[in-house]
C-alpha cells in the first residue's frame, strides 16, 4: 500500500485532534502512553518503464559485473503516476562483493562535465540504481541511509526512484514523488518495457515462436545398435518410439509411436521378449546388467 511521505498541515491538525482526544480518556497503567497512527494514501499504484535502451544496459551491467555495481537513471515523470527510466549511466566508484562508494571527487567532475558538455541527460538524474549480485535484494541499512541522504536533496517538488536488482532479475524498487507527497512501494509498482519498432522486445518474441522445447526420443528400427548403456539387437517396430529406459525381458514400458500419443500413449504398454536364438557374447561378465543372462546379451524382439 502506497504510503505518506511528508506532513501536511491538514495531518498535523488531524493527528492532534486525536491525540488529545486519547489522552482525555486514557487511564494510565504504569504512568506511560503510547499513540499510534497509520497515514496511506489508499490504493494508488504507480508504473515504471523503461525504454529497451535502459532495460538493456541495465541488465547488461548486472549480469557482467561480478561485484556490486551502481547506475544513475535518466528519469521523468509523466502522468498517471508513470514514471520513464530513458537511459543509464554509471558513475565513479569503487566496489567489492558487499559494497559500493562512491568516488566523491571523482563523482563530481563526472557530474560537471557532463552538465558542461550540454548533456541533457545529467539535468534527469533523477533514480539511483545499484545490484546485489547474487544476494536477496533486500536494503541494508547502508542502502536506508544512502536513501535519506539523497531524499534530503530532492527539491519538495520533486521525485526519485531507488532500485536494487541482482542476476536473478529479483528486483526492489521505491518511488518517491515528492510533488505528490506519496512512496510506492515494489508491490505498487508495475514495470513495463516501452518497444522499440524491430527492436529487442520484439526480436525476443519473435524468437520465442520459432524456437520450440526439444522433447528427446529413441527410435526403434531394424538390426542391431547401442542405446542408453545396453547392447539391443534382432528386430523392432520401426513406429515405435521409446521415452524412458529400456525394459528388463519381460516386463512393460510406455511408448509412444505408431499413432499413440499423449495419455492413449500412457494406456498402451508393450512387453519387451527375450529371443535366445538371438544372442551375443559378453566379455564383461556383468551379473548387475539387466541384460546380463548366462554369459550373454539377448536382444528384444516382438512388441505386443
């Protein structure tokens, strides 16, 4: 649930008034008082998007960095409490495994060049991103404190979106708009992709209906091979299609092939018969093999 950031007069006077009126009917046990109120702002939800360029460079940076890594995000607010990230920078600074600081110095010639330079994009800074790498995505209590400090700079007017992501994709994100004077929380916030016409968005979904799931087969056919560890040999239905590990001699494995398939083919077991006129020498001796039968293999023959 979105929550209040800032008091308003209207909320002072309100939890005033409550407060005295607590105090008039209370009656104190151990000579303390505890007062309690919760202020929301309803239901209200809000959108964060990203165009593919930012998407892309922030995933990207994520997943090649082996250590924690932390980014600006070009932001603007736009209506509806919808907010777009347009394009990531990273700044100076210096990492391990667990943390991230900033190069100060180095941080603020980044900050003056970039204004001088006529780049528009160090005016929209206006998000502060960083990863957890393979850790949950949970703010440290260094992450609170980094978020006071930057909140105590945004003009009341403002906004700014705080967000931690590691190589899972797990994901935390806090938007703050002070204009509005509401926080959205990760539940209140929804992040969409804005596409780019021919772009990665669609190229993924247009890879994803032509690449189909594999589902691997054996296929029986006539003479004699290998398959799955065990020597087979004489004959068998070249409709036939094997999809677990071979029988022991008389007993029944699930097939599918020769027009079964899905639960008609779970229905259909076929039983798997030892011909001993059809044998081969085994030099291994191996009374473990399921295959193993006085010093030879015998092949399959006949699926009923």
């Amino acid at each position: 649930m979105s929550k209040i950031i800032r008091f308003t007069q209207q909320m002072l006077e309100q939890a005033k008034a409550e407060f005295e009126a607590e105090m008039r009917t209370a009656k104190l046990v151990n000579g303390t008082v505890s007062f309690k109120k919760t202020f929301t702002t309803g239901n209200a939800k809000a959108t964060l998007r990203f165009t593919e360029l930012a998407w892309c460079k922030m995933k990207a940076l994520v997943a090649e960095q082996s250590k924690e890594v932390a980014w600006h995000g070009v932001a603007e607010r736009c209506d509806d409490n919808v907010y777009l990230i347009s394009d990531i920078l990273v700044y100076p600074q210096s990492v391990t495994g667990a943390t991230i600081d900033m190069d100060t110095e180095g941080y603020a010639k980044w900050i003056q060049n970039g204004i001088s330079s006529g780049d528009e994009r160090f005016n929209h800074l206006h998000s502060q991103g960083h990863s957890h790498v393979e850790m949950a995505v949970t703010p440290s209590p260094t992450d609170l404190d980094h978020q006071k400090e930057i909140l105590s700079m945004v003009r009341d007017t403002g906004f700014y979106i705080f967000m931690i992501w590691n190589k899972k994709n797990d994901h935390n994100v806090w938007v703050y708009d002070l204009g509005k004077n509401i926080l959205f929380e990760n539940a209140d916030v929804t992040i969409e992709i804005v596409e780019t016409p021919n772009g990665v968005v669609q190229f993924l979904r247009d890879a994803s209906s032509m690449v189909k799931t594999y589902a691997p087969v054996t296929k029986f056919s006539g003479g004699s091979s290998y398959y799955n560890g065990g020597y087979s040999g004489s004959r068998y239905h070249d409709d036939g299609y094997f999809t677990g590990k071979p029988a022991q001699p008389g007993k029944s494995v699930a097939v599918t092939g020769g027009g079964k398939t899905g639960s008609d083919a779970q229905k259909n077991k076929v039983t798997a018969h030892v011909d001993r006129s059809r044998s081969f020498d085994d030099d291994a001796d191996d009374p473990s093999d399921p295959f193993y039968y006085n010093d030879r293999y015998y092949g399959y023959y006949g699926m009923e």
